[in-house]
C-alpha cells in the first residue's frame, strides 16, 4: 500500500495532483465528468478586482506538443467569484482550494488577497506575477525581483493564509526572483507560467493570435519546467508547486524529484478533461514500479550533494 499524500504549507493533500489555473474554471464545471474530491486540489481561474472581458479572437494558436493562449485574463471580477463561483464550487468540492490572483498594481493584488484569504473555501493564495498576455501587471511584476518581491510583501501583508508566487519562465534568473519573492515572506513558489510564443498563418502573413503573442504550454514545455523547478528548489526552502507540461503519473514523480511538493496539470486538462483523475488513479502503481512507499519521501531526491 503506498502513501500519495504530501504536506503542502500545513495542508495535508490526499494526492499532489492540482488542475493548474486557466485550464479548469472555477473547478464546478468539471464536477458532471468525475468526482472533483479525488483531487489534491484546484487552483481556480485567474481573478482580478474588475471583470475582464479579455483579449480579442483568436485567441488559440494550436502547436506541435501544445498550444499558444492569449486569453487576457478573463474573469467576472473577484465580486463575483466570491458571490457565486466559490458558493456552486463548496456544493461539488469539500477540500481547500488555491485562489489564483491577477492585478494590474500592487494595491489590486492586495486587496483581492485580502477578500479571498478570508474565504472558507480557500486554503492557499497564488499569486499570479506571471501572465504573458496583458499589456501592464502581469508579467511585468514577475520579470524582476524587486518588483516580484514588493507584490509578495503587500500581499502577505494583507493575507493570513499561505501565500504561493506565481513565476514567468521568461526570465534569465529564476531562482534570484524566486529569493526575493521568498525573503519579502512568500511562503511558497508555483512555477512555470507559459513560455512567450507566436505562430504565423501562411495564407494571411499575420500573426494567427489577434494579440500577436501568447503564452506557450503543453507537452513540449515539460523539459524547461523540470529545469527552471529544479533551480528554485536549489535556491529556497520553501514548497514548490511545480507545472508545465505534466501529462502522467511518470511527469508527476519527476517533477517531484526535481523538488515540486505538488504538481499542477495545465494544458492536458484542455487535450483530456479526465486527465487528472487518470493520473491520479495511475500514480500508486507508477510509485510501486520505482519502489516509492511514500509520495512525500522523494521531493528533491534528483538532487544529491
Ligand atoms: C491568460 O488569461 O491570458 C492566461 C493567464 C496566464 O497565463 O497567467
């Protein structure tokens, strides 16, 4: 009998397994497929003060091993989420779940911080510093650590519950953005967000995103995931939750040998919506044939010396 479950900033998870932000709603939409319980958690969509209509069509450019997104950060506005995503979320889900938040100014990400930290239904803040896809915030807080850092302080100054930074891999230094984030009193670091990309359609010599460019995910970004998860484990000794590009029960023990607590599925959720309940159920078996006993036992274990 092996053990899958993981502590992760003093939750106890049945399974490291989380739907990553953007790829699974406010988790409720999901719950007519498969059980949403059997999950460690969900991280819900990216929520900003104001609704947001987002970005114009097309907005999907697919790929060879992933897609190109350009969303914009869609959502109702963090009113709304609290008012009705979060109630129809408690009806099918019965487990803390991780409240991802976008903003456009340091006082934006504090205060939805402050109104979801005091959510029954959250147990984790991640804080999104990371998204490609808007002209201002977003990525231009997580692309360098003093500003990174002045997002992490604000909102764990307004926050009581456990605080995770959402990183860009569009950066040269990730590890030094991830010391920051973690000295301003981050209590954890998700990485990595989608990798800036584009495609060009041929018959109209245009960019085939109306925004020009998008964030890259999918399989094919695994690789640079395992990389840059693995540099941030070597620079901090807080939890990671590592994505990008986890596709089987195997990504998810590798990731964890690179030094994530938990693993979040993104992309393989919009290729196969029951792709987290296959991992899960395939990881017992996956732990067994590389004598894993317990799940937890091999965080960093990649990292000898
Ligand atoms: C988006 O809404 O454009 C995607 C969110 C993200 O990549 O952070």
């Amino acid at each position: 009998m092996v053990d899958t479950s993981v502590a992760l900033a003093g939750l106890r998870l049945d399974n490291p397994v989380i739907p990553a932000s953007g790829t699974f709603g406010f988790g409720h939409e999901f719950a007519e497929l498969y059980d949403l319980d059997v999950l460690g958690s969900i991280s819900l969509k990216g929520t900003t003060r104001e609704p947001r209509f987002g970005n114009p069509l097309p907005r999907i450019a697919e790929c060879e091993g992933g897609l190109i997104n350009s969303v914009g950060l869609q959502n109702p506005g963090v009113r709304a989420v609290i008012d009705e995503e979060l109630p129809k979320l408690a009806r099918v889900f019965h487990k803390p779940a991780i409240a991802n938040i976008s903003g456009f100014s340091v006082d934006e990400y504090a205060e939805c911080a402050a109104l979801l930290d005091a959510r029954p239904e959250i147990g984790i803040l991640e804080i999104n510093v990371s998204c490609p896809n808007v002209h201002a915030g977003g990525m231009a807080f997580g692309t360098c650590p003093e500003n990174a850092a002045a997002v992490a302080r604000a909102v764990k100054a307004a926050a009581k519950k456990p605080v995770f930074i959402k990183l860009s891999p569009n950066v040269t230094d990730i590890a030094a953005i991830a010391a920051a984030c973690v000295d301003a009193g981050a209590d954890g670091i998700s990485l990595i967000n989608t990798l800036l990309g584009m495609r060009i359609d041929l018959k109209r010599r245009a960019p085939v995103i109306a925004n020009r460019m998008g964030g890259f995910s999918g399989r094919a970004i695994l690789p640079v995931a395992l990389r840059m998860v693995w540099q941030v484990y070597e620079a901090v000794d807080v939890p990671i939750m590592g994505l990008g590009g986890v596709a089987t029960a195997e990504d998810v023990i590798e990731m964890m040998l690179a030094g994530a607590t938990a693993v979040q599925v993104g992309a393989e959720n919009l290729v196969n919506p029951w792709a987290c309940p296959e991992i899960i159920a395939a990881l017992p078996r996956a732990m067994e044939q590389y004598g894993i006993t317990r799940l937890e036992d091999i965080i960093g274990g990649a990292h000898h010396g």
